[in-house]
C-alpha cells in the first residue's frame, strides 16, 4: 500500500497540522515507508503463535487494597479557587 500526498493532507487536517508543500512531500515519503514496514511485519509467519498483551510475561502487577489514611476534606479543598464547605465549585456546563 502506497500513500498518496492527498491521504497525508487529510490526515493532517484531522490532526490539525499545517504542513507546507516541502513537509507535505517528507511526510508522504516517510509515512509510506512507515505503512511498508508494517506490511512486511504481516507477512511473518504467525501460526502457533500465542497473543500476548506484553513482551515479557508478568505476574503479581497488582498490590492488595488496603485502607489509608487520606486528606480531611478541609485539606482537600483548601487549595480550590471556588469552593463551598463540602465541595469544589465548578461553573455549570449544561446550564443552571
């Protein structure tokens, strides 16, 4: 697969990039070598080979939840800009 200078236009414009004409041009080329490196990783044999989530095999990531102690609320609120006495006060964003 081929990129073409419209396909990096478009893409640009949903990324909201404004590229010249000279960056339009790198792009395409180094993109197009980006796709052909991916096509080449497709045509590797894959059969009898497990999915995996990670390179290296993990175990035990989680720590076991355990009660703490936490900020009072006063402590939590004490740096807020609008705050009442039990909340953070944020301007309403679907209206009154």
């Amino acid at each position: 697969m081929s990129l073409t200078r419209a396909d990096v236009e478009k893409v640009s414009l949903l990324g909201r990039l404004l590229l010249s004409d000279a960056e339009l041009d790198t792009m395409t080329t180094q993109l197009t070598r980006v796709v052909g490196y991916v096509e080449q990783l497709g045509e590797v044999n894959t059969d009898g080979i497990e999915p995996m989530a990670h390179a290296v095999e993990m175990h035990n990531v989680f720590r076991d939840d355990a009660l703490a102690a936490s900020l009072t609320r006063d402590a939590a609120l004490a740096n807020a800009p609008k705050r009442d006495s039990e909340c953070y006060r944020v301007p309403a964003v679907l209206g009154e």
